[in-house]
C-alpha cells in the first residue's frame, strides 16, 4: 500500500485516501475555511485521521470531493470532531450530511470540563500535550502551504482519536452514555446547519425589549438582509450592518431622506435598496406617527426572584454532577420557565431526569 502524502492534490490520490478510510470503524475529520468576505465559507482544506494515516485534502486543487464525500457520509464509519458544528456546516453543500459525529467537546462538557473549550486546551488538559498556535490566522485559501501549515493542519486531527478514547471511558464510567448519545443527535439534523431568511431574526439581540410593531421591523429587515446576503453571496453586515438595522427598526424612517440621516447609514444603500428597506417597514405596519419608544421597565420583582431561585437550583445540581451549570441550561432557558413555556430543552431528554423535576417543583 503506497504511502499518502501530507497533503493530496489529485483525484487519484483521494480515491486511495477514500478506499483506506472505508475500511475504518472511525476517523479524525476537520476542515479549515475562509468566510470573511461571503456568507458561504470557502472550503480551504480538509483534514482526516485514522489509526495509520493522517492527511489534508486540498480542495481548492481539485474537480471534486466525490470519493471524499462518500465517506464523510458513510453510516458505517464515526466521524471524530471537536466542535463539529461549523465545519458540518462547511462540508453540508459539499458533501451533504456528515454524520455518525462524535464531538470531543460536547463529550468532553459532559466530564465536567467548560462547555466551550478548545481543542487544544482539551489536547493540553487530557493527553498533556502543548500545540502550536502559531498559524491560528493563516489564510487557508493562499497557496502554496508551508510545511508548519500543514504539520499546524494535520495536529487538528492528531489528537482526536486518543481524546474520544478517554472521553468515551470517562463517560462509560460516569453512567452518561445515554446522555452522550442524546447530545450527539443533535448534529443529525441538516436543518440546524442552514439559516432560513425567515428565521434570521433568532441571530439578533435584544430584540424582546421591542415592542411587537418594532419586533415585525426587525424580522423583515433581518429576513431581507439574509435573503440578500445569501444572493450575493455576500457577509451579512456588508448588506446592512447590525447598528444600522437597529437604528432603523427603533428611528422607523419612513422616506429615504430618513433613510440617509440614520447615522452610519451607506449613501450607495440607501440609493440602490433605500426602497426595499422602506417596502420592510411598510410590511410591518406600525401605525403613524411612529410610537415612541419607550425605554424598558424595570424588571418585574417576582420574576427576578423567581429566574434567581432556579438558577440556584441549577447551580446546586451542577455542583452535584460537576459539571458546569450553562451545560443543563441558559439564562434564556429559565425566564422562559419563568415565564410559563414548558417546552424549555431543560424539561426534556436527560436534563429533565436530572433537575427538570426540581424546577418544576419550584414553579
């Protein structure tokens, strides 16, 4: 069996890399990608590992992934990932659906150790092993790769398979396999990778503070934006910039003279779509004159109270898991509790067994 190279720039080379990885029970996978300039990111490399191999594929070098591909969605095969969720995303259009996953960091969270942490704090912490951090700005899509790159690219998936291997046993240990396995289902699911105009809105802040003439505003400039961006394949802030969509949904200008006096406001933006922004506020029906926006009351005492005796309930049962307490649940999670919507995730699957019961107690 002929030796792969660190990096694979041929069709033929990916067809032997695809043929030796269908024979694996399990691989490493990570890609790097460029985003900062279009709303789709630009695959730049992809990395994979196996008990006697570890490569990258450069995209960017060939006609297609078809034989990559095949094996990215291969049931039989488990695909080892440390947060997975963006780069699922990046090889969706690519390859389609890139699962069975198991995700180092979720896995790792459910041991007890931050919810969010990296890679190689987790490398560092489990296997005692220092990474480089020297390329972690590189521009994956210039060419040629030096060979620092491509060692830096090939550490991402070095690690992954020992990792998942002591992750795996300290959760078999902990009785939280089921937990594992309900956790990992969430990556099965394509729709949870794509943004649809519609449901663009979810990305802004704030946005329960509006009252619900200005919360209609906001999701029709926020679905235009994403409509826009997904056209021209742009990012979304070069469409309307964040400050900027805030200012119209609380100023309501209602002609472009309007348009141009918001502060920050593009003048070529409001000359080319000055009047698809103004169809958005027409489509949200606030009522002239605009009502004025009130600053947000203070916070209702018995709700403060309430969102603070469950966080301490959370906090409790975090420290009896050890885990840490924004694992079984956000702040979010429990004001809508407080507000009386029970179908919060921390009343379902295992979260549920573990405290949704006290919580519902204490409501």
């Amino acid at each position: 069996m002929s030796h792969l190279q660190p990096i694979i720039t041929t069709s033929a080379e990916v067809a032997e890399l695809a043929t030796r990885l269908g024979t694996q029970p399990r691989m490493g996978l990570d890609t790097e990608f460029l985003r900062e300039r279009t709303y789709r990111a630009q695959l730049c490399l992809v990395q994979v590992s196996a008990v006697d191999l570890a490569t990258c594929v450069d995209p960017l070098a060939l006609p297609d992934l078809g034989a990559l591909a095949a094996v990215l969605s291969a049931p039989t095969i488990l695909k080892v990932m440390h947060a997975s969720r963006q780069d699922l995303e990046v090889i969706l259009p690519v390859a389609g659906l890139t699962r069975p996953v198991f995700d180092t960091q979720i896995a790792a969270s459910l041991t007890g150790l931050p919810a969010q942490i990296g890679y190689a704090e987790l490398v560092r912490r489990l296997l005692g092993h220092e990474l480089s951090k020297a390329h972690t700005r590189t521009d994956w899509s210039r060419r040629p790769l030096s060979t620092e790159q491509i060692t830096y690219a090939l550490d991402d998936v070095h690690f992954l398979l020992p990792l998942a291997d002591m992750l795996q046993e300290q959760i078999r240990t902990l009785g939280r396999s089921a937990w594992l396995a309900e956790e990992l289902r969430g990556l099965d699911d394509a729709t949870t990778l794509t943004i649809e105009p519609r449901d663009a809105w979810r990305r802004l802040k704030g946005i329960n503070n509006l009252d619900p003439a200005r919360v209609r505003l906001a999701r029709a400039l926020a679905a235009w934006r994403e409509r826009n961006a997904i056209e021209h394949n742009r990012p979304r802030g070069w469409i309307l910039d964040e400050p900027v969509l805030r200012d119209i949904v609380t100023q309501v200008p209602r002609t472009l003279e309007a348009l141009e006096a918001i502060p920050d406001m593009p003048p070529g933006l409001v000359k080319r779509r000055g009047a698809e922004l103004l169809a958005c506020i027409v489509e949200a029906e606030i009522p002239e004159p605009t009502p004025t926006l009130t600053p947000r009351g203070r916070p209702d005492p018995a709700k403060v109270a309430l969102v603070k005796h469950l966080s301490g309930i959370i906090q409790t049962v975090a420290t009896e898991l050890n885990v840490v307490p924004e694992l079984l649940a956000t702040r979010r999670d429990l004001e809508q509790l407080s507000d009386g919507h029970q179908d919060a995730a921390v009343l379902s699957g295992w979260r549920r067994g573990v405290l949704g019961e006290r919580l519902l107690a204490a409501l």
